[in-house]
C-alpha cells in the first residue's frame, strides 16, 4: 500500500463486488409436504447436507491462505501486542527476591528485611555465570538512572561475599544504592510477569509507587507530542493533498474520457514510481543547492545567502508526503465524481443558478462521499509513514513511526516500541471503522 | 478438481521455501564480517580482509554494514541462538554493555593475540584502550568538527564557537543524541573539562547544558549516520558539523571539498572487534582476528583512513596515505597539533544515564 | 481545452475557465516534475544534485554516463538487483498461488464468515508497515527467519496477498458460473473445465495480482529494513541507506531506472485492465 500499490481498477470493481456478496443462495425451501430425493432421504436434509459440503470445500479452499497469513501476519503482530505487556525480566532473574519483597510495605518508608538481602545475593549467585542479570539493570534503568550501574556493580561484587551472611549491611557496603527506598520500589514495581508500565510510557504517564498515575515531568514528555504532531501533520497533507486532488479529480471527470484517460495516466504514474524514487527526487529538489534554491537565486528571488530551508524539517515532510499521497485522493475522488451526471448542473443553470453557486450547491454535495473516502484513506497511510519522514523530516517532521523504529534498533526498548506500535495500529483501525461505515471497506481495496 | 489445485500449490510453494532455504545455506562458506560501511569498511576491506583471504584461499569474507544497529541485530540473533555474524565492528560502549550481557566473548589477550615485534604483550601494547576483556581494540578515533572554508566568514578555532550563532551564522550539524553534546555544552558554558560529570550529574547541570543547545536548535540539523556531515557539509546545508575525523580526512584529502577542521575539544573513543558468543566459523575468525590485530595490519589502515592504530607499536610504523601519498601522522586525532585539548566520555556515567537523558533529549527535540 | 465554451459564458466565467485550466496545469506540473526531473539529473558529470551551468547550456561535458556505469560496476548494488528479483519472484509466486486459490474460495455462493475472512485475509494491507515491519522482526527473530531469505520472502508474501485476492475476486466477479456446467455437461471432467474454461477468463486478474504483488515486493522498504539484513539487501534497501549514507547521483541513475521499470508495469497493467473488462463485456 504505502509501497504505491492502489488501482482505479478497484473503484470500477467496487459495484460488482456488492453483487456477489448480496446474492446469496435462496436456501428458504418452504413446503408442507417434505419433499424427498430419490433415494428417500428428505430433500431438505439433502440440500442442507450439500450446501454444508459446498460450505467446507469453499473453506478448504480459502484455509491455506488463511494459515499462511496467520503465521507470516497475524502471529508477529500478536507476538507485538505480548511484548507491550510481557515484563518477565524481573521475575526470572530474582525469583527469590521477589518471592521475599512480598513480605516488605513499599510504602512504610523502611528498607526491606535482612532475608529479601539474602534472596537478593542468592539471586545474583546464581545469574553471575551467564551474566544475564545485567538484563534486570538494564530494564530497570529505563525506570530510575543509575539501575544499570548498580546491578553491572553488583553482579562482579556479590559472588566475592562471604557465604552465611548477614548479607543487609554487606550489600549495602557494595554499594549505597541498595540502601535506597526508592530502589526496592521499583524492583517490586516492576516484578509482576505482566505490566501496563509500557503503555503508560507510551503515554508519558508513570506509576508512583503508591500506585497513582500520573503525568511525566515536562522534560520527559516526549510521545503525547509526537502523537499529536502525527495527527496534525497528516491533517494537513490530507487538506493539501484534497486541495490539489479536487480540480484535478473535476477535470478528469468533465473531460471526455479519451483526453481524461491521458491525463489519468500522468496521475498514475507517480503512483507506481518507487517511493524511494519520489522522495529521493524531493531531496534533489528541495535542498538548499538544490534545483528549486538555485531556480530562486538565479531569477534573484532570493540571494544566495539566504536560501531556504525546505528539507529536514517539517516542510520537507509535508511538501513529500502531499505529493506521495495526492493519487490517493484524486482516484476515488474521480471515481465518485464521474458517476455524477453532468445534467445535474446544466439543469440547476438552465434554472437560474449562477454556474458558481450551482457547483457549490449542486456538485459539491454530491462529492462528499469522495471526498470522505480520500480524506480517511490519505489520513490512515500517512499516520503510519515512515521512510519518507525519516529521510526529509529532521526534527519537526519525524512522526511516531520513526520512534517506533527508534526504540527497535537503537535504543533496544522493545516494550515500549510494541506498546506505541500498538496505540498506533489501534488508532487505525478505529479510522478503518469509520471508513467502513462512511464508505464500505470493499470500496478501498486496493489501498 | 481444487484438491489438485491445492496439491499443486502445495508443491509449488514447499518447492519455493526449499529453493529460498538452499539459498541462504549456499552462503554458509563464509564469514560475514560486519562493520561501518562506507570509507571505513573499505579501509578494513584493503588492510586486512583483502590480504587475509590472498593468504587463504578457502574463506571469503562477506562485507556486512550494518554496525550501526549492531547491537540490536545481535540481541536478535542471540534470542534464537542463530547468530549468524562471524565478527562485530563495535565501539567500546556498546562492547561493554555486550559483554555484561554475555552477548560476546571475552579474550586472554595475552595468548590469543600476537605480541609487538619486539616481544611486548599484547596487554601492554594495546594499554588503557583495553577497556573490556570482550573488545579488541582496532582504531582510536575522534568526533570533533568540519567546517566549510568558503562559507564562514571567520574560521571556529574553540569549541564555544559551535554554539556562537554571532560568530559563525549559519546551520551546523550535530549528531542526535545527547552524548557529546552536553559534554560540549557545557564546555563552551565554561565548565571546567574535569567537571562536567560532576555537573550534569546534577539536574541544573543537565538543563544548563540544555540551555546551550537551546541557543542553536533551531539551526542545526541532525545527523545519525557517519556518513552524513561530511555529505551535508559537501551540498553546503551546514556550514559546521561535529563528525568522525577519518570520513571528514576524506571528504577533504581525497574529494578535494572546500572544508577544513577544528579539533578543539575532540572526543576520542575506541573502536575494536567483538566476536559474538556462537559465531559460525569460529576458528576461521579468530584467525583472522590475530590477523587483523597485529601491530603491521593495524599501521596499514591508517594508510586509508585517518585513524590511529590502537597498538602502540603500530605508531611508528604510519606513513603515507596508499594513494595520496601525503604524510598520514598529522591527520591523525593522536598528534601532539590536534590532540591539545581532548575529552574522552565517561562510559560508565553514560551508562548509566542514557536512558533517562536520551529520553529527555529527545523530548528536547520534539517540542 | 478542447472543449468549446458555450457562446452565452460570461467574461468571468471565460477567464475562470481558463484559469482553472491553468491551475490544474500546475497541479499536473507538481504530479510529474519531480519524476522527469531526476532524469536529466543522473547525467550530471559532477557528483552534485542539481544543474550545473554546463548542464544548462546542453554542454556535452555537463553530461556523463559515469552514474550508470558506478551503478552496473557496484557489488552492492548488483546484489542488490540480484536480491530484489529473487525476493520477488518467489514472494510472487507465493502470494499469486495462495491468493488465487482463496480468490476462488471467497467468491462461491456459500462461503461462511466471508467479511471476517476478507478482512483477515486483506489486513497485511491495512496495518501500516511500519507496525507489520516490527511485529515480523520481533516473531521472525523467534523463530529463526530474521535475516533469511526465506523470512523476507515470506513477509513479502503475506504483503502481496492482498492484492492477488482483491483482482482475482473481481475477475470472478464477472465470471458466468453456467460456463462450467456447460462445460461439464459437454463431458469435460473438473481438471479440464478448471483449465480451459476458468483459468483463461481469470487469467488477466491473475496476472494482474501477481503484478501487485511483485512490484509490492520490488518496492518494499520498511519491511526488509527490518526483516532483512545486509544479504538480503534489495534495491529499495540499497537505495535508503544510500540516502541516509552516501548519497550520490548513482540513486538517481536507479531511480532513472526504476521510472523506466514503473512505466512499462503500468502499460501491462492498463492493457490487463482492458482485456478484462473486455472479456467481462464492461466496455466503457
């Protein structure tokens, strides 16, 4: 879809689908008198039988492909939606700890009990070969700065104790931070295998240990933004791409259709051309030697000083993207608009109207269902773009996906990149239910 | 009459996974050794793969280059325990946080390495650059800055005037993320070079480091990849970049552009090879590794690129550039002109740290 | 243009209408220009992206085939030609079997749950890549697919399936079922009904769908970033991290050729869409 795979071919094919799927058998077979086959069995009964073989043959068909997709689809995106919530670091690498935290009020204050100590160092005994328990740190440093140090500190020193203990002051020699309130908090908040913690990351929200949620400080805000920044940003390609698409869409509908099927063909072709093509001919285009700063300069527009900065910044995002999404509006915009007939503004002319105000009032109305299933189906790509922002948008025109990607392959925070893909592929289909409703999804077919 | 359809699907697509499957197997001859790209890998190409594989006909050693996501990619293969790099080009940062997860192997350098020609132990040879017994070093490199010659009016000579949008007007380039920055920050603030932990350790200091990034945000344009300042520097979209002193040699030794650098403040860091725990062909790279290590193939890199041999043997043995034939010892970060003031960031703070300063930086970002 | 206005239009109407004219021009300048402009640009003697004075005067030293030559000489960019195509070859005839195969299921009479199916079957479609691109590299990693041929043939296979089974459904949307009963009732036995009655009306929807789901593959970036790694690099891989990298006017000369690939599929697509349309007696 968003690798340029959307057909006009699918708007024509759009009434025909509507047909096979109303024109279900007549399988109401009403009489009195049962009607029976040749063999004597009820003609009822047999029918049924039939059409339940019918039914399986139809599935059986239909079933390799629906366990491919499940397996090759459908598995990865249930396995996103177990790492949004999954937290078994903790767990599995201090069972003993966590088994004795129970015992300890988080809340009083109080550093834990001299046997939560003990399990503590049993814990890490046993981590130390694999060296695996640096995992704890790292998960928890996610939560409070200087977790990570601790447990690196911690998993070379605590082998090295003297074995029978006590262990409470020996651990706290190690190292200060075990004898902070404030650490066995979070070890304990974060002990549960399952957690909402990621989702309320991805929301800029954290827990307190007493269990409220509450709003991260201002200097951490970072995703409530972003996703607002998505948003907006994809409302204004969807306005651009509806203020370019709609003349063009018009005249390709009013044209007669040998000059309007040429021209279809200038809209058609950006649309199979490689996304990597567009964009990177945007970059050409857009930076500061670049063919539009150096159009600009020569007519001495402006001068070569101060060229202007369209790329790396949200114009760069939103120039790109308009012109990546524009055949998305224009194709079921024109789809709609050609089944409008033109006797409709001849016979609001011939009856008065100025052409102005006929085409306000008599042509527009009518396509506001185009205009619905282009706004909804340009809005949903772009929320979810990605190459194209992170090659053009520098700062102010990253959208989420580019954290998503970000949490991915750099900062190694796959919980919290399941949890904001999550939000994200719920925030779609939310609009995918919209647009079903506005416009029946077997309308949008190939998009 | 379908059911012979779907046999006949079946084949065909069971034929198709066995074809894509030998596929992949056909390539399990060889060691996919995984680094920079760009300049960097081609100098590694040059010095050690080239000549290692003439001395032994039966490897081939498959340039991979993704190294930037190293880390990540690694993590994956390890979940599965299908790793399927022979050989990680890493820096010591993230050499320290694979090594404590068990992630790579830890080395006795002493045996597996080969000693200086004059017998010094490697221990001895590589020095303080040992920072983890898992992290061969290979390189000491710098992040310090370019700037273009025709498009400043001034030359920068110190590193406050990065940060002076008086002096220097213009857009510049910084890598986008905090480390570095708030350490230059800060020292163009001017924060003493042996307090800056000591200050951003404090949330005041962090947002007074913040606040001199603040001053020239909305010039700067953010980098990610090595690759790029020297590239953005060329189509003059900035007039000054922080970048790596071996892709910024290039940009200006070998393709001739109008730039030049200012190495006040340079960060050196360490660069080096891990071998991944369960790496296929194991005894065919550590092979190569001792290859690649010795004090004659680490001086033969820094005839391609600017970069300082880890070995201390190694030194005296830099000459002149393979193609250029200029004088490679004063391009190097480590001579005595361009390493005047250095800075050399603390791994373990930053450790530490990073997750809560990326956070906050890139909320800096964002709004 | 061609159009004749009305003797009766007034002064404004007659300028609006030539102004509209001219605005939809612009739009259409918009649309293309940037396409066509890449092309001139990947002759550029000198490694910049933008027209040098040399250029501009048809200077024939402005021009050189230097770009296409540093991209046919490239190991990168010929595995990543070679990879592109293998990847989407199989990915193809992955997506073009199963998808058919279910098209035909989906469009008998009696198909039980058919919308929840369809919707199933088209959510590779629906889902933005990014979010299909990191679920595939956290489940492939499982289970040993991540950085496989096999694992990016098979995402490019489920990405592609959609398409297949969208045109082949609305070929047989049109499809006369009496055309096998006749058949049959003339003696022919399922296997050659399928063959020389259904296969060659379904065949330009076929065709078609394979086509999506090729150049869904050939063009796909987000999923193999991923998914893939450096051996499994394709062109659109190649092309990226050329960008974020070292970008030279050698992007330009693949997209050049990737313009040229893009027209040609669009011509046998439109050409499919009229042969079906003509088998299904909808001439427009």
């Amino acid at each position: 879809m968003q690798g340029a795979v959307l057909r006009h071919l699918a708007f024509e094919s759009r009434k025909l689908f509507h047909q096979t799927q109303t024109s279900m058998p007549d399988t109401a077979i009403d009489s009195a008198q049962p009607i029976t086959t040749a063999d004597g069995i009820p003609l009822k009964r047999a029918l049924a039988r039939a059409l339940r073989r019918d039914k399986m043959k139809s599935l059986a068909l239909v079933s390799p492909l629906f366990i491919f997709i499940a397996l090759t689809f459908l598995m990865p995106i249930g396995d996103m939606l177990w790492r949004g919530i999954e937290d078994p670091i903790v767990s599995s690498f201090l069972p003993r700890t966590v088994a004795e935290l129970k015992e300890w009020d988080e809340l009083s204050g109080e550093l834990p009990q001299e046997s939560v100590y003990a399990a503590l160092v049993a814990d890490v005994k046993e981590g130390a070969d694999t060296k695996l328990i640096t995992r704890v740190g790292k998960r928890l440093n996610y939560e409070l700065p200087g977790m990570n140090s601790l447990f690196r500190k911690s998993q070379r020193r605590i082998p090295r104790l003297e074995e029978g203990g006590p262990y409470k002051d020996a651990v706290i020699k190690l190292d200060k931070k075990w004898a902070n309130v404030e650490t066995w908090q979070i070890i304990k908040t974060f002990s549960p295998t399952l957690t909402a913690g990621y989702f309320w990351a991805a929301l800029d929200l954290q827990v307190t240990p007493a269990g409220d949620v509450e709003l991260l400080p201002d200097k951490n805000r970072i995703y409530l933004n972003l996703f607002w920044r998505t948003l907006l940003l994809s409302g204004f390609i969807t306005l651009m791409t509806l203020i370019l698409g709609y003349p063009i869409a018009y005249l390709l509908a009013t044209l007669p259709l040998k000059t309007s099927n040429v021209l279809l063909m200038l809209v058609l072709l950006p649309f199979w051309t490689s996304l990597l093509v567009r964009t990177t001919s945007w970059i050409a285009l857009l930076q500061r030697q670049g063919v539009i700063n150096d159009f600009l300069v020569w007519i001495n527009l402006i001068d070569d000083e101060n060229r202007l900065s369209m790329i790396h910044n949200a114009t760069g995002t939103v120039v790109a993207m308009t012109h990546i999404l524009l055949p998305f509006m224009i194709l079921p915009l024109y789809s709609v608009m050609k089944t409008i007939p033109k006797s409709y503004m001849r016979a609001a002319v011939s009856l008065g109207a100025h052409p102005f105000r006929a085409f306000f009032k008599v042509y527009a109305p009518n396509t506001v269902p185009g205009i619905g299933a282009g706004g909804i189906l340009v809005f949903i790509i772009s929320i979810g773009y990605y190459i194209t922002p992170a090659l053009v948008g520098g700062r102010s025109g990253t959208f989420i996906s580019n954290f998503i990607a970000y949490h991915v392959s750099v900062s190694l925070n796959w919980g919290l990149a399941a949890a904001l893909g999550i939000i994200l592929l719920g925030l779609v289909l939310v609009l995918y239910i919209l647009y079903d409703r506005i416009v029946g999804i077997d309308n949008m077919k190939l998009g | 009459m379908k059911k012979s359809i779907i046999k006949q699907t079946l084949i065909t697509a069971s034929a198709v996974c066995f074809a894509a499957g030998t596929f992949a197997v056909a390539q399990a001859q060889e060691l996919v050794v995984v680094s920079w790209g760009g300049a960097y890998s081609k100098s590694q190409q040059l010095a050690y793969h080239e000549p290692f594989m003439a001395e032994n006909p039966g490897i081939t050693i498959i340039n991979d280059d993704s190294a930037s996501e190293g880390v990540a990619k690694l993590r994956a293969q390890a979940e599965v325990g299908n790793v399927t790099w022979s050989l990680l080009d890493a820096i010591a940062a993230d050499a320290i946080t694979l090594c404590d997860e068990g992630l790579i192997e830890e080395f006795d350098f002493n045996t597996v390495f080969s000693p200086a020609p004059d017998g010094t132990p490697a221990t001895e040879d590589f020095g303080d650059l040992i920072v983890s017994p898992c992290h061969i070093p290979n390189i000491v490199y710098s992040t310090t800055w370019g700037y273009r010659t025709d498009l400043v009016k001034t030359a920068p000579t110190q590193i406050a005037d990065a940060f002076d949008l008086a002096k220097i007007p213009g857009k510049r380039s910084l890598e986008q993320k905090p480390i570095n920055n708030l350490e230059w920050a800060l020292l163009a603030d001017g924060v003493a070079a042996d307090d800056i932990y000591d200050v951003l350790d404090t949330p005041e200091g962090v947002a007074r480091a913040f606040a001199v990034l603040d001053t020239i945000k909305e010039e700067t344009v953010w980098w990610t990849r090595g690759a790029q300042p020297p590239q953005l520097l060329a189509d003059g979209e900035v007039v000054m970049a922080s970048g790596y002193n071996g892709r910024l040699f290039s940009a200006i030794e070998e393709e001739g552009q109008p730039i030049a650098m200012m190495w006040d403040w340079q960060v050196f860091d360490i660069d080096g090879w891990v071998l991944p725990v369960g790496a296929p062909h194991r005894e065919e790279t550590l092979a190569l590794l001792r290859f690649a290590t010795d004090t004659q193939r680490l001086a033969d890199q820094a005839k391609y690129i600017s970069y300082g041999p880890a070995r201390m043997s190694s030194a005296p043995l830099v000459g002149k550039h393979a193609v250029l034939g200029i004088d490679m010892a004063p391009h190097m970060p480590t001579d005595p002109n361009n390493a005047k003031t250095t800075l050399l960031f603390n791994f373990e703070w930053w450790a530490d740290n990073q997750d809560d300063l990326n956070e906050q930086f890139n909320s800096w970002l964002a709004q | 243009m061609r159009t004749k206005l009305p003797p009766y239009t007034s002064l404004i109407e007659r300028i609006w209408h030539y102004a509209f004219r001219i605005i939809c021009g612009l739009i259409f300048l918009f649309l293309i220009f940037p396409i066509l402009v890449i092309v001139p640009l990947s002759f550029n003697a000198v490694p910049f992206f933008t027209f040098t004075p040399e250029m501009l005067s048809f200077d024939p030293e402005g021009y050189s085939l230097r770009w296409y030559e540093d991209f046919w000489t490239s190991v990168n960019w010929r595995g990543a030609v070679n990879n592109s195509f293998i990847i989407a070859v199989f990915s193809t005839l992955i997506a073009t079997a199963l998808g058919t195969v279910a098209a035909l299921g989906l469009s008998r009479r009696n198909v039980p749950y058919r919308t929840t199916l369809m919707a199933i079957l088209i959510s590779p479609m629906i889902v933005p890549l990014i979010i299909s691109a990191c679920g595939m590299f956290f489940f492939y990693s499982r289970v040993n697919l991540q950085g496989t041929h096999l694992g990016v043939i098979l995402a490019h296979a489920a990405l592609g399936t959609p398409f297949v089974v969208i045109t082949v459904t609305a070929t047989l949307v049109g499809f006369d079922r009496s055309l096998i009963r006749a058949a049959n009732s003339l003696g022919a036995d399922g296997v050659t009904t399928f063959f020389k009655v259904v296969v060659p009306l379904i065949l330009p929807g076929v065709i078609s769908g394979a086509l999506f789901a090729f150049i869904t593959s050939f063009d796909e970036v987000v999923v193999i970033l991923f998914v893939g790694s450096f051996e499994q690099r394709t062109i659109p891989w190649q092309m990226f991290s050329g960008i974020r990298e070292h970008i030279s006017p050698t992007i330009l000369a693949v997209a050049t050729l990737l313009v040229i690939f893009s027209i040609a599929l669009l011509m046998t697509i439109e050409l499919l869409r009229r042969r079906t349309e003509r088998l299904r007696g909808v001439r427009a």
